[in-house]
C-alpha cells in the first residue's frame, strides 16, 4: 500500500517536472524568437513578456507614446500583447505610412470587424477599394455639397425644437445630440431619418453609446490580443453588448431587404445603400468571388455610423462645455454670430470665412481635447 503511495508520488513528482522542464524551454524560446524579431524592426522599450508594454500605459496612452517618441524616434516599436506594434509619432512618418498600400488593412479584432470572419477591412487591397468607392458614392449624394447641408439644417431645426421643449429647465444635451448627429448618417445611408423615439433609433443610439465607452486601451487591446480570444469575448459581450449589435444588425439587414425589393436599377440610386447593391450587382456578373458582399455592406453600414457619428457628437459636446467654461469667449461668438448670420436665417457652412473667432475657437477645441490621440492599427 506505502510503496502504491509512493510510486503514484513518484510518477506525479515527474510529471510536474517534466511540465516544469517544458514551461521553461517554451519560455526560453519564445524570448529568444522575440529577440529574433525585435532585431528586424525598429528599436523601442522593451515590455513584460506575454503582456507587453500594456501595464505601463496607464489612462492617457497618447501621453506615454509622446514621451516614448521623445526618446526613440518618430518611428519606434511597442510589444502589446503577443503582437509588436510599430508606432508612427510625426506627421512625416504617418503621411509616408498612409501613403504605403501595403499598410491600408485593418486588424479583424477592432471593434466594428470582429463579428465579421472575413472582414474587407482586414485587406489592404479590399479596403481601398471599397473606401474609394465609397467616397464617389456620398460624392454623389451631395456629401460635402449645398444639399446635404440643407439636411443638416433641417435635422438642426428638429434638435431645437426639442431643446425649446425644455423650457428653460435643466435637461441632458447629450440624449437629444446622439439621435440628432447620426440621423444626418441615417439620410446618406438608408434614405431617411428616425424619430427620436423610434424603436430603431434606440437601437443605433445604444450601439453609438457602448462604442463610445470603449477606452483607447480596451480598443488597443483587442487590435494586439490574438483573434480567438477576441471573438470568444465578443460572443460572450465582454468587448459590447451583443444583444445590442445583434439588434442593430437585424435593423441593417432589414433595411438591405427592402432596398433590394424598391430599388430601380434605372433610376438614380437614393442612397449609399442602393449604390451599393448597384455595384455590388455590376461586379457579381464580371466576378462571382468579388468582396463586394451584403455581409462587406452591413459592416460597411456600422463603420460609417460608428465614424461619423461619435467624433462629431463628442466634438460637439466639449464645445458646449467650453462655451460654459469660458463665458466671455461664448459671449464673443454669440456677437459674432448676430453680425454674421443674424436673426432670420440658418447658418450655412460659407459664413466660417466671415467668423474668424468661432473657427478659432472650434480649432482650439479640437487641439485641447482631441477626440482620438491614438488611432485604429493596420495592418
């Protein structure tokens, strides 16, 4: 029975020293692989291993990179996670990587692809492609242009009417700007606005908030940690609110399903949707394994949401705080505004070249508190 015991502790005592023994080799040639690799890139800190550089960030991430590119260059290397990251720190560096092809991809672990297996953001070719496109098509629906100016003005007119109703009384600005911003997107993209209180505006204003509670570093994160832990903390909602995508995603395919059903491939297209499927039809005919999908079309759909509203919404709110802040600046611009615009019309986009203060004010703004420091990786 003793000597049972004792060949059971034998065996186990090998068994931890073989699993021992093996940790280490693994450990000596993952270091030594990494060293491999650091020498074929550019010099940087050098991090934990396993973890990185991550621990040292702490809560403004841009700030530890400004110091790092104080003292390593313009270009430096950062190991976040099992991945190393090449960091780019001046305008020259970032106009020349911009301009590379080879850099026009996109990690399948940021926010907007992840639920996707075969993302066109994760190829440089494909995204350029579809960016490209993209841009002709909201070219051509008077993005930039007098009538999506008119629509903004429009949308403005229903926020005001919604601020009146207050009263005079305290309310929160910020759950009237989210329905407000993204309805101007809701035209470019479906064709028409939501109610404030439409179900699927709900929805859209939830998917906005949750993406706009993500952290520079959570989003860092994700684009450095390896892709099945990414998804396995999308599918859990540890990353977002999966109910809430998912919601969102139904309204997207819904609102493909009936372009589909209404959209005369004669007449011109109303809408980045119709030009889409337009296409993406004309490209199915020449090539059946083209990348322009309805899958590429919806997440198309969540990214242009996602761009182009939270930037504007938090843009927007800093500069009504800082109005508030600096009162004698915010009485300034109100002067400004009466001699320009007046009373009795909207403001339109050519009376900025007649208001240096407010555009400088505005300028100000985005270089005191800059909406994202710390850009999306590529790839």
């Amino acid at each position: 029975m003793v000597s049972n015991i004792l060949s059971i502790y034998d065996l186990l005592l090998n068994l931890v020293f073989i699993l021992l023994i093996t940790l280490i080799v693994a450990f000596i040639t993952y270091l030594y692989n990494e060293y491999k690799v650091r020498q074929l890139l550019p010099p940087g800190p050098l991090g934990i291993p396993l973890m990185g550089y991550q621990p040292f960030f702490g809560k403004d991430l841009h700030k530890v990179v400004t110091k790092l590119g104080e003292k390593y260059g313009s270009v430096f290397t950062i190991q976040m996670g099992f991945k190393n990251i090449v960091v780019l720190n001046d305008w020259e560096a970032i106009k020349e990587g911009l301009h590379n092809d080879a850099l026009l991809g996109r990690p399948k672990t940021v926010l907007f692809t992840v639920g996707n297996t075969n993302s066109s953001a994760s190829s440089p070719h494909n995204w350029q492609d579809t960016r490209r496109f993209s841009l002709q098509v909201l070219r051509d629906l008077g993005f930039g242009k007098g009538s999506m100016e008119n629509r903004i003005t429009d949308e403005i007119r229903i926020l005001i009417k919604h601020v009146d109703e207050a009263n005079g009384r305290r309310f929160n600005i910020h759950k009237c700007l989210t329905p407000s911003i993204s309805n101007n997107i809701c035209h470019l993209v479906f064709g028409h606005r939501f109610d404030y209180n439409d179900p699927k505006r709900v929805a859209f204003d939830l998917m906005l908030e949750t993406i706009s509670k993500k952290s520079i570093i959570t989003t860092a994160f994700l684009s450095a940690a390896p892709l099945w832990l990414t998804k396995r903390m999308y599918s859990t909602g540890a990353i977002n609110s999966r109910k809430v995508f998912e919601t969102v995603a139904g309204v997207i395919r819904s609102e493909i399903s009936s372009h589909k059903k209404s959209m005369n491939p004669n007449n011109k297209f109303r809408d980045y949707i119709d030009g889409y499927l337009a296409e993406m039809e004309v490209r199915q005919r020449k090539d059946p394994n083209t990348h322009f999908t309805p899958q590429k079309l919806a997440e198309m759909v969540r990214i242009l949401f996602g761009a182009g509203s939270n930037a504007v919404q938090d843009s927007i709110e800093w500069l009504l705080l800082l109005c508030v802040r600096y009162s004698e600046h915010q009485k300034r611009i109100h002067e400004e505004i009466d001699s320009v615009v007046g009373r009795d019309r909207s403001p339109c986009y050519a009376d900025r070249l007649h208001m240096p203060f407010t555009q400088a004010f505005i300028n100000e703004s985005f270089r005191y508190k800059t909406k994202l420091p710390f850009n999306f990786m590529r790839w």
